[in-house]
C-alpha cells in the first residue's frame, strides 16, 4: 500500500538516467483475473491537488515494470472539449487502470495498461477531493513466441528509420569537411601566393 513502497537499488547506469524505481502495490498474478480490485483510498489535500492538477497538464505519465516488460499510461486527461480560453479547462485523474495480459503457456509474452476515461476524479478546482483507486487484470492466451515477445518494443526504431537517419548524418559530415577544407585552401592560397609566383 501507498507509504509502504521497497525502493530498488538501482545500478550506475539507471541513477545516471535518473530512474527511481520503487515497488507498486498492484499483485498481478500468473493468470488470477481481478475485476476492480482496490488499492487506496486516500483524502487529497489541496496542495496535492494543485500538484496532481500541473502533473496532468503537462502529460505526465507512469511507466511500470512486469516480468522486465515496460507498461506506460498517463495519469489523468485534460478535457478541452468546446472551450477555447485554458480556464475552462477541466482536469481529471485516472481512478482505474486495467492491465491486460497476454501469455503462451507458462511465459507472459505482453502487457499494456488501460486507463478507464469514465473512471476519474475532477482535479479542477482546489479543494479536498476523497479518491478511491483500483484496478483490473485481464489475461488472454496468446500464440506469439516467448523469443519474438521484445519485437513489439523494437519496432518504432526499425531498419528503414535508423538509415535515414544513418545517411543524413554522412552527408552533414560530408558537407562540413568540404566547406571547412575549402576554407583552409583559400587560406593557404593566399598565405603562400607569393611563394607560388
């Protein structure tokens, strides 16, 4: 439960990234479905309030680990929806995350998480606001490989994107090594003019 979270010992690499990784309070069983399970109930004080209210304005998301597969979701929404001045702007939390689970056999091969938009907690204005969080897990029987279940994650950089960018950073090289060598022929041209006649 909140207040009792197992910070992890992060190695060099993780505190030079910044990382703080600390337990969740979720259980995700191997195949135990949970239908709005609780997890807190908790009184948020205005200061909070105001806290989660900037959280959300500026997109602020979680990110979460489960059998060293990552699980990303934003943590509330901002319901711009008629209104065109930012102070009518309408600021909700998410109460309700659902994680779905996909396993073959013995092995979970994906996992995502779902925030439920008809499940929130108006953060609009400053004051007291009792909250109630929960969550779903869901599992379905997938047929992909264990070996093939990091295929997902690897294909926003896939082959054609990294040798784009590959051979845009050639030919910038390749520009400023012939403007630079330019320069430095002019400059010896000049200084050795004499030398030449």
């Amino acid at each position: 439960m909140p207040g009792h979270e197992k910070e992890k010992t992060e190695a060099l690499g993780e505190v030079l990234n910044g990382d703080r990784l600390v337990s969740a309070p979720y259980e995700l069983r191997f195949r135990k479905e949970k239908d709005s399970k609780v997890v807190c109930k908790k009184t948020l004080t205005r200061e909070e309030v105001t806290l989660f209210r900037e959280a959300v304005k500026k997109d602020y998301y979680f990110q979460m680990y489960y059998d060293d597969l990552p699980i990303w979701g934003f943590i509330g929404t901002v319901d711009k929806e008629g209104k065109t001045d930012p102070s009518e702007y309408k600021y909700f939390l998410y109460k309700h995350i659902q994680f779905d689970v996909l396993y073959n056999k013995d092995r979970v091969i994906e996992i995502s998480a779902r925030m439920d938009p008809h499940s929130v907690v108006d953060l609009t204005e400053d004051k007291e606001v009792d909250v109630e969080f929960f969550y779903t897990v869901k599992w379905k029987e997938t047929d992909i490989p264990f070996e093939k279940r990091m295929e997902k994650y690897s294909q926003s950089s896939s082959l054609p994107h990294h040798l784009e960018i590959h051979w845009f950073s050639i030919i910038n090289s390749c520009v400023t090594v012939l403007l630079l060598t330019g320069f430095l022929a002019t400059i010896l041209m000049r200084v050795l003019k004499n030398d030449f006649m």
